[in-house]
C-alpha cells in the first residue's frame, strides 16, 4: 500500500492526499463523487467541480488526510 502523499493540481489549487492518516470515512466521496472517486485511477479529478466547491469539501474531511494549497500568490 501506498503512504507517499498523492499530489494533484489545477490551474488553481495543489491537493494533496495522505493515505495513512485517512480514516475512510468516505464524506469525500460521497458529497462531491464528481471530483473524489472510488473506482477511477487518478481518483482525485480537480476538473470535475469549481475550485471553491473543492475546497470546500476538503474542509470537512475528519482526519486531515485532504490538505489543499493555493497556486496563485494574490489570491483573495
């Protein structure tokens, strides 16, 4: 099993996932399939919701596993 930090970025955002601190609960997937899924390799598609909405997600992740980072240095 992989415990490096997955990376994915967009135009906007870095996210990075760590899969040891994961605890699976699955609320990435469930509210926000579009962008975190289950069954597709890459499973993190920044393409598939608008920036802010993935943010938002990822702040509701329990165990910190989801972090992002801003790619633009004035961002507001």
């Amino acid at each position: 099993m992989d415990i490096n930090a997955n990376v994915f970025s967009n135009e906007d955002i870095t996210v990075t996932y760590e899969p040891r601190c994961c605890v699976n609960a699955g609320i990435c997937a469930k509210q926000l399939s579009e962008v975190f899924r289950n069954s597709v390799i890459p499973w993190i598609d920044l393409d598939g919701a608008k920036t802010k909405t993935i943010i938002n997600q990822i702040k509701k992740c329990p165990s910190g596993a989801l972090k992002y980072y801003s790619n633009k240095k004035d961002v507001a």
